[in-house]
C-alpha cells in the first residue's frame, strides 16, 4: 500500500510572480470517479499519461500510480467527460505551485509531498501569500471541484477568495 503524504494551501500569486516562474507545465486531469474514492488520469507529466486511484481525505491518504498507454489515457478521458480539471504546475524549490486554467481560473494551490505527516514546512516561495491551509478541506481536492459545473466552478474560486478578488 502506497501512502501520500502532502499539505495544501490556498495562496493568492501576484503576476509578476508567476512571470518569474517561467511556462510551467501543463497538466490535464480527467475524474472517472470522484470523492473519498477517485479516479483520475492526467497527462502532461514527463513519465506519459499516469492513472491514479486515491482513497481517503486530509493529509494522509492512500495512492496507487500506473502509467498507461495514450490509447488507455484517451478512453479514461472520454470516461470523465466534463469532469476535468487544467491547470499550470511550477516547481518551486521543493514546492509545487498550481495555477488553474479554465472556469478555476484564479484558484492557485500550493503543495507539499512529505515524508512523514509532522513533518517541518520550509519557508513558502517568495512573493506567494498563504491565504490559509486547505489539507483537511476536501473542497480544495481537484476530484471535488472536477464535479462541479463550469459556472459552479467560477462562483466557488470568487467566493472562496472573497467577491471580485480571484
């Protein structure tokens, strides 16, 4: 059994900052099954197309990675029909910077894979402001908001960080 360890914050991104980041890569996740149980391939990783089952909610949760062929990637998608989530991932430092693409547009998450679960936190990057941490609210998994509508999806990013300031 293969165990994810990892912390997640809401963080607000000025745009100079992420124009220091670079182009990012590119990721693209479909959700054939979503909630406390999901199902997901995502493409965009260097390794090819990757489907991942996790199970289980907050910082500690269970996870299995295969890669699979594009042909497999493709019928996964096509399972998930509208239930993607697109976004743009910086690695920075150890860090990994999220910026949503699409109707979440706005939402930026920060994540930490740890070792162990009390494990120290380094310093965020700099100019990426802590919002606050999101690890226990299964709200801000990208299974969740993939069952969303596209109009869902703008409200949520609108209010979660207050009218008008995604």
């Amino acid at each position: 059994m293969t165990w994810e360890i990892e912390r997640r914050f809401l963080v607000r991104v000025p745009a100079e900052t992420w124009e220091s980041y670079g182009p990012g890569r590119p990721l693209k996740q479909g959700y054939v099954l979503t909630g406390p149980k999901a199902v997901r391939i995502r493409t965009g990783e260097e390794r090819g197309p990757v489907l991942t089952c996790k199970q289980g909610s907050g910082i500690r949760r269970r996870e299995v990675e295969e890669v699979v062929s594009r042909e497999m990637a493709d019928a996964l998608f096509d399972a998930a029909g509208e239930r993607l989530v697109e976004k743009v991932r910086y690695q920075v430092g150890s860090w990994e910077l999220d910026r949503f693409r699409g109707s979440l547009k706005g939402l930026a998450l920060l994540e930490m894979e740890l070792d162990a679960e009390e494990a120290a936190l380094p310093p965020p990057p700099q100019g990426v402001s802590i919002l606050r941490e999101v690890t226990d609210d299964n709200q801000f998994t990208s299974s969740h908001v993939a069952s969303m509508t596209p109009s869902e999806q703008r409200s949520w990013v609108r209010l979660v960080y207050g009218e008008g300031s995604a």
